[in-house]
C-alpha cells in the first residue's frame, strides 16, 4: 500500500513536470485601430463585445495599456522587434512628409518603410525554440513575413488596410472565397485551421485582423442594427459598431476552438490594439485625440492576457504596461536569454504573482508630421496636423510632451487629468526638469533624430 502511494505521488509529481515543461501555445490577437474604450469590458456605452467580455473576466486587463506607436507600421514593428521607434525608424506609413508643405516648419527626419530583415523578430526567436509560427491577417512590415520568422502567411503584404471587407478582397497573397464572404470571417477560419493542425506542437500565431482599420465596411445586418441603436449619435459610428461586433464574434470562435481541442489552460493569449481609435470615426472620450496623436486618445490601447496553466488571479491591474513588454515576456516564460537589447521589460511576475515592476518610464518618438483628418473631432494641439515632430514620455501619473518646432513642453498629471487638458508646466517647474533630462538622455541612448532644419517653403502662400 505504501509503494502504491509513493509511486502515485511520484507519477503526480512526474505529470505536473510533463505539464510545465511544454510550452505554452501563443496566441497573439492584434486588432487594427480599435480604440481604448471601444469595448464592453473597457467600457463602451455602445459597442457590444461579449466574448471580449468573458474574455477580459478570466484574464489580466491593464487599464494602462500603451501601444508603442499611434499609428499602424511603427507599432507592429516595435510590437515584433521588441524595439522602440528610433532603433528601427519607421514612424509612420509612407512618406515623413504628411500636411502641406507650407505648414511644415522643420524637415522630417526620412522615414524608413521596411523593416530591414538583420532584425531579430518574436517570431524567429519562437522559431528556434521549437514554435510552429503563422501570421493571418495584416503584416505592413514587408512584402514578405516569410524572411522574417514565420512559417505561414496567409494575406500578409506590404499592404496597409484591405481594398474591400467582402471578397473579391482584390488581395494578392488571400484567394477570394465566396461572392460577399466576410474577411474578419474568413481570417478567422484559416486561424482556426492553422490552430488544429497545430494542435499537438507548440505555437505562435500572429493573428493581426485587418478590422476595424478604414474602409468602414459591416455587415448590413449589424450596421442596421448599431443605426437604430445610435439614433444619430455622432460620437459613435454603425459602421463601426458592426466592424467591432464581427471581430468579437470571431474572437468568440477562436476561443471556443482553444476549448474544443482542450488546449486552453496552455495557451498564453494576447489581445490587444496596434494604436488608439480613429477619433474621426469614434470618440476616444473621455481621453483625448486617437489615432496619430501622442495624446492619451492615441497610443492608450486594451491589453488583455490569459494564460490559465499560470494567471490564476483574474483581475484589472493599473500597471503602465507597453505592446514593447511582449517580447521580452514571451523570452521570460521559454526561458530564452534576453540578450536581443530590447526596450521593454518582462510582465511574466506581474502576471503570474502579481509581483510590481520596478518604476520605469515609457517613450515615445515621432519626429515627423501626420495631417489632420477632422480636426474638430480629433482634438489635437492645432487644426492642420493630428501629430507635430516631438517626443512624449510616462513616468508613473506623470505625461511629458516636447514639441521640436517651438521647445514648448507640456506637464499632465493622468490621475487627475486623463484628458490631458491642464497643462501644469508652469506649476511644476522641478517635475518638468526631472522628466525632460530623463528624456534627453533616452533619446541619447537611442540615437533618436531630432530634426532641427528650417523648411525654405515653410509658410509660403
């Protein structure tokens, strides 16, 4: 009788090693644009996301969320490279030379439009440990994400938003499927097919959807639907709503295939947002701006972590915590040597003991300009560009903004001010002092480009 519990506790204790030495799948969810508080659990009055919502009651929700860029190219690459914007320098989509030139007092710093390959990405690293590695959905990095670490690539391309939500999706890497079929949908079946095959190795799927990035295209039945229920509320959009529902209910389906196959207790998932919303499509309230402003409206995204086998303690943390925290997480639980010189900082003890992080401040470089869109919704320093070249920095409920063009700095204190709309400069000239020298010498450190030629055609007529 006592060999029989001797060895049964030792097969117990065997079975749990077993448990713990295989690595956990990865599934990385990055929706395009959505905003901070475009859903249920983050508090939408109106865009309805229950499977996000069950989603967030079992996971880590960071109220503090930050995308490391307010738009689309420069965030996936810090995401994917676990490096901030001046070490990789894209900083934008396209040209550094956005707005009418008559507008522009300095020259942009060049911007770079790929991501060169001598970067290590998160999916070469998973690669090399053993990883079956895919990406479905919106790459914008490369012609090819194939160089770049992956073994699957369905619809990734240079490509930065899809000519059409409903096939023929005119997509030269995505065969068309059905007359009118849905691209959130159809995305989701290739995800949830790369997930069976994959069911018995380890993981890393980059699911980055398209949605709810322009051109506003829903369902007919859901933009009927979020009509009626806004009544001509313009802070909000139906189109929209329909785009946000879709993606949740596609959400719902991955989650329930994770379910199915019995592999949700060791799957990490990660869910998250490249940039703020479009504040011309959807109110950022009650931060401010969205998309392509360093304002809170701008980089302040959901992020959302599950991973059962090791998150027992559910809950909203305020942490400030960064899409650049990825990377290095992800070396923390394979138990890879950081030794890729990156920029953020491993959550994994945040996550799992709710142990604190040590007090860090977070960057952000954009020493170009991004043209206003709609200027009376967007609520930007001025009318003509959404962002002017400058740096803003974090450090605990403390924001620091610098404008290159005219030095002028702003001070807010996010706990008492989430809207940035009480600039204290002038009130806290010590506060000022200390986080500005910070800033210098991160810029310093990062070589980051302050660009200081006068344009010759700056306000010509």
């Amino acid at each position: 009788m006592v060999l029989l519990v001797v060895a049964s506790t030792l097969f117990s204790c065997f079975s749990k090693q077993i448990k713990h030495e295989r690595k956990p799948n990865i599934l990385f969810i990055l929706v395009d644009d959505l905003g901070w508080s475009d859903t249920g659990f983050m508090g939408s009055p109106v865009y309805e996301t229950p499977n996000l919502d069950k989603l967030a009651i079992q996971s880590v929700v960071f109220s503090n969320g930050y995308a490391p860029a307010a738009n689309c190219a420069p965030s996936r690459a810090c995401i994917l490279t676990g490096k901030n914007t001046p070490r990789h320098g894209i900083y934008t989509v396209g040209s550094s030379e956005r707005g009418k030139t008559k507008d522009r007092k300095l020259v942009p710093t060049i911007n770079t439009e790929t991501l060169n390959e001598s970067f290590v990405t998160l999916a070469e690293v998973l690669k090399n440990n053993g990883y079956t590695t895919g990406t479905i959905g919106k790459w914008h990095l490369s012609d090819n994400p194939l160089t770049q670490g992956f073994d699957v690539n369905i619809a990734g391309s240079h490509a930065g938003h899809p000519k059409s939500y409903f096939s023929p999706y005119k997509n030269s890497v995505l065969e068309d499927g059905e007359d009118g079929e849905y691209l959130t949908d159809r995305l989701t079946e290739e995800a949830v097919r790369f997930i069976s095959h994959n069911k018995e190795t380890p993981f890393f799927l980059y699911l980055p959807y398209f949605t709810v990035h322009t051109p506003l295209q829903g369902k007919e039945a859901l933009v009927k639907k979020y009509k009626a229920k806004l009544k001509g509320d313009d802070r909000f959009n139906a189109k929209y709503g329909a785009m946000v529902e879709s993606m949740d209910e596609n959400v719902g389906k991955l989650l329930n295939k994770l379910d199915e196959l019995g592999i949700s207790d060791n799957t990490l998932v990660i869910f998250s947002s490249d940039n703020g919303g479009l504040a011309s499509v959807s109110s950022q309230f009650p931060i401010r701006a969205g998309k392509g402003s360093y304002y809170e409206g701008g980089i302040r995204v959901p992020f959302v972590v599950r991973w059962p086998n090791e998150i027992q303690n559910a809950r909203i943390d305020s942490t400030a915590v960064s899409g650049l925290d990825i990377f290095p997480t992800v070396l923390d639980i394979i138990n890879e040597d950081n030794n890729y010189n990156l920029d953020g900082a491993s959550i994994l003890s945040l996550l799992t003991e709710n142990k604190p992080l040590k007090e860090r401040s977070l960057f952000w470089h954009f020493p170009i300009y991004l043209q206003s869109v709609n200027p009376e919704k967007e609520q930007a320093r001025d009318s003509l560009f959404r962002t002017r070249p400058g740096s803003a920095m974090r450090k605990g409920k403390w924001k620091l903004h610098e404008y290159f063009e005219d030095g002028d700095i702003e001070l807010y204190n996010l706990e008492t001010d989430i809207r940035e709309h009480n600039n204290l400069f002038d009130e806290y000239p010590e506060k000022v002092k200390e986080l500005y020298d910070e800033l210098q010498a991160w810029r310093a450190k990062t070589n980051a480009p302050v660009p200081t030629t006068l344009n010759p055609n700056y306000n010509l007529n």
